[in-house]
C-alpha cells in the first residue's frame, strides 16, 4: 500500500480526469437499491486496488465474506503495486461509466483532485446513521470541505529507520530527540568509503517529499501551498531549510548522490536492505520489510528514531498520512460498500498484521507484535525504539492539497532539479518556486 511517500502527482492525466467528470456529474444521487432488490439477494461489490491479490487481500475476502454472507467481494487491480498508475485506471473506468463500487485511494493529493468531480460518495450521514463520531474512530483527520469523503486504512507515520550495525560502528546511540542538523551528522558519521565503493549514511529518494522534508514536520501548513489555499508556502523558513539540507548532505558525500538516484533510477527498499545507505526517512508502512522479504533478506537489525526537528524547542511532530477507502459515487450499493468500508478500517486492519492502522479502537503494542512476527526475521525489528516513536509523535494536521496539485507539484520538482543538477543557487531556486506556484494559485482563484 501507498501513503504519505507515494510519488508525486505530477503524471496524473488531467484529460482523463476531465473526461470522467463528465461522466460522474450527479453521481451522488444514486443512493437507493435497484427496484425489486431484496434484503436476502447477495451484493457484489467491486473493490478497486492496486495492491496484488496475494498481499494478504486473498485472506481479507475470505475473512469479510465469511460474516457478511450476503456481499461478495470482486476484486479489481492491476496487480503491480503502483497506486498512481491504478488511479489512471479508475478515472478511465470512470470515463467508460464502468461499475466500481470501493475505491482505494493512496492520500489526499489523489482524493482532492477527484472530490471535484464528484467521484466520490460523502460519508458524514452513513456514519450518522451508524451512530459514530468520525473523530472518535479514526486519528487522520480526512475533512475536505466540511465533508468527509472517505475513512482511513493503514495509517503512515513518518520515521527514521537505521543499521544498527552501522550505528554502532560509528559510536552513536539511538536518537530519540533531534534534529535536522544534527540529522546530517548522524549520516556523515555512518558513511564509509572501502575499496572505492562508498556506503552512504543516508538515502534521500526522488518523491517531491523529500524535497520539503523540515516543512513536512511543521503542526500546519506542511504543503508547498498554504492551508488557506490561497497563498504560496515556499518562503516558509521550513522549505527553505528543506533545501538546504538536501544541498549540505550533497556537499558533505553523506547522501547517496541525486543525480545518481535519478539516473539509474535507484529504489530506496533495497537501497537499505542491501545496506548501501545506512539511514532512511520513510513512512511506517516499510515495517512488513526491514526484517527481511523473501527476495531481500535482513542481514541486520533495524532501530528506529522519531522524524527530526526544526528547532530544538519544537515539539516530536511525526508527519501522517494514510490510504483512503471511498465509495464511488454512482456505485449501486453504497450502504453495502459502507459496510465493507467501515470493516477494513477497523477489524481487517487490526487482524492483519503488516500495517498500523488508523483506527482508535485497535490495540497498538498487539498490533505491533503481529506485524513484527510476520516478518521474515522478527529479531531483527526492534520493538523498544519503534513504540517509543510512535507513541511519543504527535500528529500534526494533515494537509488538504489544493485540486491542481499534480501542477504546483511538477514547477516545484522541475525547479528542485535545476538546483540539484543544474547548480542553480538556492535564492533563485526558491524565488522562481514561489512566482510560478502564486501565479498558478492566482489563475485558479
């Protein structure tokens, strides 16, 4: 599953989006069963993923098919584990008035784009009806425009994962409070240079995230565009220091190089596992990995730090986000898909045991133990380190992209890469950022 660090936006085909608007408009209306439907008839619900059906979904179907005998599950992905491009998939099914009725959706820049066009189903009074208070359920906060249009599933928090081995060798404890800076010289300290092959104590990969790292770690505002929708976020100091340390980890030979990164197109999984970076910013979702997959092993034990700091003084932010179940919005069995919706963010997710889930009534430490047995080598996950972090990080806001994001997105990467590759200065890059993006807000307006 996709989250928080999923890649950026800036592929997404606006034509089609435009396309199934035409096609969604008035979805919303379809709320009653089919003429002549029975209470006893068994629903078939049509469940749009991108994950492959061998993930733990084969056992998810037969675990809510077994107690709700009357609603079958069918299950539509493409198999290969790239939410963007199954979204793509959506919008044309979308587009070809296809039946879908539960739409996996991997964070918020992909949900906002597409509550514009209807696509989805607002929950607020199904969980009315319910009886439950959305706040009372669930830690991530979904809201958009007053209006909840879908819940929470796994739950990303953002973290430090690193090589215990190589923490030692460079006699540094775990970190359990620090930060930017002092970030950078945790990686110089573990970066080691043998037989002119160099271990990097850190990988920073290419997702715009990593890109506006200090600025993710802020309580609000943590987009390249303000929460008010109407003003540019890049002279916030957090982006600029964002920056910088992107800049200082490359002078410093800490980091595994960006253009080498880019250019042989390297993935950040096996980047750590095979131990060629010593420390990764990631999200939670990684824990089903750093003991060990069946195709790379773990030769090491993994220990875990909170998401640095600004400042000193500022409080243990740990970055959120989280894949979001939504009802289509011309889906013909919307009070079925809430059934099934409401069941996966809650009771699926606390027995599955590979992701932490968003829900309130789960049990984290029991949750943990699960995910840490299921991994290849359990001893190799340190649990100690890993609770500290989540139980001491708070949760910020999470942020509402504006519905053109994939654009803001592609000037802020294209500007990132002049600076990166092209030597363009910070001043410049950050001047050129905040011109285009406010330009592009003020059109919106």
């Amino acid at each position: 599953m996709k989250h928080f660090w999923a890649k950026s936006m800036a592929g997404l085909l606006v034509s089609t989006l435009l396309l199934s608007a035409c096609s969604i408009s008035g979805g919303n209306k379809a709320n009653e069963k089919p003429e002549g439907t029975s209470e006893d008839e068994v629903v078939t619900l049509k469940f749009n993923t991108w994950n492959s059906l061998d993930a733990g979904f084969d056992v998810m179907i037969k675990e809510f098919e077994s107690t709700h005998p009357n609603i079958k599950i069918d299950f539509v992905s493409p198999g290969d584990n790239n939410s963007l491009e199954a979204m793509k998939r959506v919008d044309l099914a979308a587009a070809s008035n296809e039946d879908m009725d539960v739409i996996m959706v991997p964070g918020t820049n992909q949900l906002v784009p597409r509550i514009a066009l209807d696509m989805f189903e607002p929950l607020d009074d199904y969980m009315a009806k319910e009886g439950v208070a959305y706040e009372d359920e669930y830690k991530v906060d979904l809201k958009v425009n007053n209006k909840y249009y879908g819940l929470p599933g796994t739950m990303t928090t953002n973290l430090v994962i690193i090589n215990e081995d190589h923490l030692k060798e460079a006699g540094l404890e775990v970190p359990k409070d620090w930060t930017w800076d002092e970030y950078l010289e945790y990686a110089k300290a573990m970066t080691k240079t043998e037989n002119g092959k160099t271990r990097y104590g850190n990988y920073f990969h290419t997702w715009a995230n990593y890109a506006s790292l200090a600025l993710n770690g802020q309580m609000e505002n943590t987009g390249l565009v303000m929460d008010d929708h109407k003003t540019a976020n890049i002279l916030n100091p957090a982006l600029k220091k964002s920056l910088e340390l992107r800049l200082q980890s490359q002078k410093d030979k800490s980091s595994t190089p960006y253009a080498e990164v880019i250019s042989q197109k390297l993935n950040y999984r096996p980047q750590y596992l095979n131990q060629d970076a010593s420390m990764l910013i990631t999200g939670s979702y990684i824990l089903v990995d750093v003991g060990g997959t069946e195709t790379v092993p773990a030769n090491f034990k993994t220990v875990f730090a909170p998401y640095p700091k600004l400042n000193k003084e500022d409080p243990m932010v740990g970055p959120i986000s989280a894949d979001i179940l939504t009802i289509y919005g011309r889906s013909k069995h919307k009070e079925e898909a809430y059934t099934f919706v409401r069941w996966f963010t809650t009771e699926w997710l606390t027995m599955q045991g590979q992701y932490l889930p968003s829900w309130k009534g789960a049990d984290l430490e029991k949750v943990v133990d699960k995910i840490i047995s299921n991994t290849q080598t359990p001893e190799h996950v340190d649990k100690e380190s890993l609770l500290y972090v989540l139980n001491n990080s708070i949760t910020p806001k999470i942020n509402v992209p504006v519905s053109y994001q994939p654009e803001v997105e592609k000037i802020f990467i294209e500007e990132f890469d002049r600076l990166m590759l092209a030597n363009q200065d910070l001043d410049t890059t950050m001047k050129n950022m905040n011109e285009k993006i406010q330009k592009l807000i003020d059109d919106r307006q």
